[in-house]
C-alpha cells in the first residue's frame, strides 16, 4: 500500500518495479494509474525513480498538491478527497508519456493508495426525513 499525505512531498514511495520489466532498453520509465473505484476517476502521472539500486527497488516522491495544481509529468498530483484508490504502474520508454497507449499494456504493479490529511473537508452526520439511517456529507471549502 501506498500512504500520500495532501498538501506534502511524499518521500521514499518504495516499489519493487524493475524485476517484472519486460522491455530490454536500459531506461524503462514508470506511469502511475490512480483510480477512484466510487467515480471510476483516473489520474495517470509520471515521476522519477530515485532509486541507486534498481535491481532491489525503485524509489518515488510523490507531492498531493491539496490545490488544483498539478506537473503530471514531475510527481505532483491533485488528489482532491481522502480515502483510498487502487493503484497500477506501467512501463514506458517515453519519460513523459501520459497515455496508457505508450506503454507496453503490462501492468507491473498494482494496489491501494490512501491518502490522508486534508484539511479542507468535513465530514458531517445527518439524519434525514426521521429515518435511523446517517449519511455521511462531504463539504469541501
């Protein structure tokens, strides 16, 4: 599992990618594949591996801007709500490919991210119409 706190610089994203490359070229690049499994919104983005021994895992810096900025091809995303998305890494030739076209369709990795840490969301507990039931509202300011 991947853990991104918003509004950071997410340091030390550890995967173990390059031991299931299937390309031979000596520089295979990573796109990253967020999805929201309640909207089905994806965010496709690109960072670079900081890792000094790729054969034992690759390392990753990830910023959640808490803003609508994004540098989709440096790192930075906007993850807009808390909770958890299913994750898939491709690889890619191309450093700055944003399409799942321009990769080898070979998903190297995959599995949850959550995000915490924002502070622009409330939740509230309601109940409506007298009913038992409570519903839980998001109000982002």
């Amino acid at each position: 599992m991947i853990t991104l706190e918003q509004n950071k610089i997410n340091t030390n994203i550890i995967l173990t990618l390059s031991e299931a490359v299937t390309y031979t070229a000596s520089s295979v690049y990573f796109l990253f594949r967020f999805i929201d499994e309640t909207t089905q919104v994806e965010k496709l983005f690109t960072t670079s591996d900081l890792s000094t021994n790729i054969v034992r895992f690759n390392n990753f810096t990830i910023t959640v801007s808490g803003s609508s900025y994004e540098n989709l091809t440096g790192g930075t995303i906007n993850l807009p709500i808390d909770g958890k998305l299913k994750y898939e890494v491709y690889e890619m030739l191309n450093p700055t490919n944003l399409y799942l076209s321009g990769t080898s369709g070979t998903i190297l990795e995959t599995g949850f991210v959550q995000v915490s840490g924002s502070t622009n969301m409330e939740i509230i507990n309601n109940t409506y119409s007298g009913s038992p039931s409570t519903y839980l509202v998001y109000n982002n300011y």
